[in-house]
C-alpha cells in the first residue's frame, strides 16, 4: 500500500521576510519578489546571480515550498 504524501501550501512571505532572506543571500533588497496571484512562485530579479547566491535562494524556497523564477535579463529604459 502506498502512502500519500500531503503536498505542503505554499508560503506567501511578507516583504520584509523577503527581504531578509535576501540580504542572507546575498541579494539586495527588493531582489526576492512574490506576487500575490501567484504565491507558489519566488521571483529572483537579479542579473547572473552566483551559484552561492542561487543555492541559497532554491533553500529558502524550498524550505517556503516555493518554485524559483530567475528574472536576469532584464532591460531597464530611463530617461
């Protein structure tokens, strides 16, 4: 008989629980970002983030049963 593993809900962060994990990362603030309609998902806005950098965020986003997004190459127009 198999057992059935409850899948566990994604955790939505505040930003400031956002912002902590990455500055432990190693990020800069505002560089960790979920959206509401979109809580399973961890969005990392950060150009060529290092392997220390990426390891650190798909635990943090393991530990929060999130899916990583990496956001680097991002365009940024001023005038």
């Amino acid at each position: 008989m198999a057992a059935c593993v409850p899948t566990q809900r994604p955790v939505f962060n505040t930003p400031a629980q956002l912002n902590s994990a990455a500055t432990n990362c190693g990020l800069a603030l505002g560089e960790l970002v979920q959206e509401e309609d979109a809580q399973e998902l961890l969005f990392v806005i950060r150009e060529a983030p290092s392997p220390q950098e990426r390891l650190c965020i798909y635990k943090f986003a393991d530990r929060n049963n999130l899916k990583v997004v990496l956001i680097d190459d991002i365009a940024i127009e001023t005038e």
